[in-house]
C-alpha cells in the first residue's frame, strides 16, 4: 500500500467555512496532484505541484488554492466552502518523469451543508 | 464528446469468470495507458501500466491495447470476489514538460461467489 496520507477521510462542513485538506507522503515523490471525483464522472484535476515552491492549477476550474512549502506536504485550502464544494478530493503523488505512475490517497470526502 | 468512454456498469459476475473491461479514446496522442483499480472508499491504485500496442500479462490479468481503433480492454481471467472494485482507464500522453493523464470514469465489477 502506498504511502500517502489525507486527513480528515470525511468533513461535513457549513457554508463559508474555511477548510484545509491535508496530503503528506513518505515517498520523497516530486509531483504531487489534487484530484476532484465525483460518482459517474471521471477524475478531474485540480492543481498539481513539481516540487517544493511550485504549484499549478490544473484544468478543472476550482477556488480552492494549495502551497508545497515541504517536498512531502501538499495541503489544499478553500477558503469559503459552498455546497457545489461537495466532491471526493483525492490527493496523488509520483516521481518526475513516472507522471503515469501515480500513487493515491485514500480520499476526503467533503460534503457543505 | 468525450476524450476517453468507459462502460460505467455495474458489470456482475460468478466466480471464475473471465472479465473483460474496455475503454476507447479519441485523441491519437495518446501513448501511454493504465488501468487503475479503486475499492470503496479507497483512493485508486495502480494495475497495469502499458506503452503503444499490444498485449501486457501481470498473473490473472492482461491488458491489451490497439491504437488503430484507439481501443485498449483488461482482461482478468478466473475472477474472484476480491476483484470487485471500480476500474479506472487511463491514458496520456507527453505534452511539453506536463504529462497530463485523462481518466475514464470508471466501470463497477462485481464478482459473485
């Protein structure tokens, strides 16, 4: 199994609330992404990051924002959740040049009330 | 239209059977495919990882790939209760210095014992 971690697994949250997804790995993997899945949807990405001080979004428009401050940890932030918030938000991660090979989270199932 | 279709199921099975998972795709960039396997409430993992085409086995299952009619299938043959999850198509291809990778949304096996 791999070893990537997301924190909380689950959120119920009321409108305009600030929340911040948690993703760590112990992996030392360069690339790490954001991922929106929704049931009967394919997964969609959000941001994705190369490395320590760089992030970039990804092609499904979010307002959510993210920073890579240390190679193993990628948090992502919304800072006024909204019910259209509601998502599973799945975290990956993978060595660079191995950009097929990513290792996943288990998830955070977000719901905003 | 969509740049890769994937049956979303739910596809129910007996034990022992052999399945076949499919996905087809339109963009003939494309290089690169993998079938990613996603229990309930886990985050995808990675099951087979193949390059151009033809035939990848890795024990019960097989992946098979043909870029003439941009269509790639997974084959896992003597199936077992454990096989059931949702499986994930993927595929990409080098565009720049991001790999970006586009995901099918996913077929449910259900293996009956």
């Amino acid at each position: 199994e791999a070893d990537i971690y997301q924190t909380p697994r689950y959120l119920v949250i009321g409108t305009g609330k600030k929340i911040t997804l948690e993703c760590s790995q112990t992996m030392g993997h360069d690339k790490m992404y954001w991922y929106q899945q929704d049931p009967g949807m394919e997964l969609h990405l959000i941001h994705y990051s190369y490395g320590v001080n760089s992030t970039e979004k990804g092609d499904l428009s979010s307002e959510s924002t993210v920073s890579r401050i240390r190679t193993e940890h990628f948090p992502l932030t919304l800072e006024s959740a909204r019910p259209s918030h509601t998502s599973q938000y799945l975290c990956a991660s993978t060595l660079l040049g191995r950009g097929n090979e990513q290792f996943f989270g288990p998830g955070t199932r977000l719901t905003v009330l | 239209q969509k740049e890769v279709e994937q049956d979303p199921g739910p596809l129910s099975v007996p034990e022992g059977a052999i399945v076949s998972l499919n996905c087809t795709y339109s963009n003939s960039a494309f290089q690169y495919f993998m079938w990613y396997r996603q229990y309930s409430r886990k985050g995808p993992e990675l099951l087979m990882y193949t390059y151009s085409s033809g035939n990848k086995e890795d024990g019960r299952f097989t992946a098979q790939v043909d870029k003439s009619s941009k269509y790639i299938s997974l084959f896992i043959r003597d199936s077992q209760p454990s096989d059931s999850a949702t499986y994930l198509c993927a595929m990409s291809s080098n565009s720049g210095g991001y790999q970006k990778v586009t995901f099918g949304t996913g077929t449910k096996l259900q293996v009956i014992p």
